[in-house]
C-alpha cells in the first residue's frame, strides 16, 4: 500500500493543501481548501481557463448557491487533477468562481473518498494511502 | 529599435529566485504566477523560492502576462500573496442525483 505524507497550512482555520490542475496547454497548481464537506471538488475559471480549457469543453452545467444568489458553473473532466501525493487522471471538476481571494478552488469528497486521510494538524501534516480496490 | 509588440508590454521580465517572504514583500496581497518553484519539503505547500512571472490585483492578470511571455513554462504556480478574506468558501452546489452520478462517475 502506497502512503504519502503531505503538509498543509492552516489559514482562516481553513487547511490548504497544494492541488495541480494539468489541461490541455499546461499544470497550474494553487492552493486549495481541503473540504470534507464538499461533495464535489471545485476549481475557480482563471485557473481551468490558464491550463487550456473552457466552459465549452464542460459536459454539464451546474447551478451554485452563494450569497448573493444563484449562478451558473460547469461541470469538467480536467486530464489530471493532483493533490496529497496522488494523481487522479480524468477528473470531474465544478468550475466556479468563489469569489473569494487566496484559494483557488476546494478538494472535496469525490477526490477524498478514493483515499483514507489522517490528520495530524498539531504536525501540520497528513498521511494519505490510496483504498485498495 | 522599434516599438514594443503587445506581448512584449505586457509581459514582465522574470524576476530574480526569491523566497515566498520576498515575493510577498514585493507583491502584497496581489496574486502571482511563479514558476522553478522550490517547497520547504516535498509535497508541502510552502514555498522556499521561486521566480515570478506575473503578478496583478486579479486572478486573471498573472495568468494574462505567462499567456503573452512565458508559454515554455508547462507547470506553473498560482499563489495568493495575501490572507484569505473568508471563512466560509464553500458554494452550495445544487445536482439533481443524475448530475451527482455524473460527477461520481468520472471520478
């Protein structure tokens, strides 16, 4: 069994690991929030943009709840999403825009669930092992 | 000479190595597109050095200036130099299960 150790940092009591998005131009990695409570990863559109895509590669659109309203996103199968030490090829991102500055999208539970996770943040500090098939 | 192509003014010039303190430093609460970047530890977030390649008060402006100077540059980074303004990024995403299964799938 494959175990990586990854470190984050802890900013707004939110943990931020390092995710890279690889698209069809190039990888742009940023800085996500690790979210368990987030069923789907997200990505803000400068960065989905930046690695060579666009809302017409999509293969679905979403509709977000925020603030101030209802807006539109779009769901995309990116060609590599990596994050905690692990790759995961074709990889369904919501892009959206947060709207908030210093991250650049959430890891949530469709990439999580593929691994088990300890935290360790007095370490600041996760072991992540992929679940066996 | 003659004058400037549009890329060429767009486009700064690549900075020096410098750590993630002297970015900050030099860019306060503005994101930047760095590239040849060194972490303090592997897979860590923090960064040891890197070399800017662009910079702005947008998440669109530092990508705008790697698009019209750096396209060598295949991985590069995007950083916020500032705190994060929420505490509370989370969107409600609103699927129906056929569009859960969709996301499930492809996952």
């Amino acid at each position: 069994m494959t175990q990586h150790e990854t470190y984050f940092v802890i900013d707004r009591d939110l943990i931020i690991v390092k995710a890279t998005v690889t698209g069809p131009r190039r990888s742009v990695t940023g800085r996500f929030v690790l979210d368990t409570g987030s069923a789907i990863t997200t990505v803000v559109p400068e960065l989905a943009d930046s690695t060579g895509y666009s809302a017409r590669d999509g293969f679905i659109r979403t509709r977000v709840h925020t603030a101030i309203g209802s807006e539109e996103g779009y769901g995309l199968c990116v060609a590599e999403l990596k994050a905690l030490g692990f790759a995961m090829p074709s990889f369904a991102v919501n892009v959206f825009d947060l709207g908030h500055d210093g991250i650049d999208g959430l890891l949530g539970m469709n990439f999580l669930s593929s691994y088990n996770v300890e935290l360790r943040p007095a370490e600041l500090r996760l072991l992540v092992s992929k679940i066996e098939p | 000479m003659g004058p400037m192509s549009a890329a060429e003014k767009l486009a700064p010039a690549i900075s020096e190595p410098l750590t993630w303190a002297e970015i900050c430093a030099r860019y306060p609460d503005e994101w930047v597109c760095l590239v040849e970047i060194e972490h303090e530890v592997p897979n860590g977030v923090a960064i040891r050095s890197a070399r800017v390649v662009g910079h702005g008060k947008t998440r669109r402006a530092p990508f705008d200036q790697v698009d019209a100077g750096w396209e060598q540059y295949k991985l590069i980074g995007h950083y916020f130099t500032g705190r994060i303004t929420t505490s509370s990024p989370r969107p409600q995403v609103i699927l129906d299960d056929a569009a859960r299964d969709l996301f499930r799938h492809r996952s």
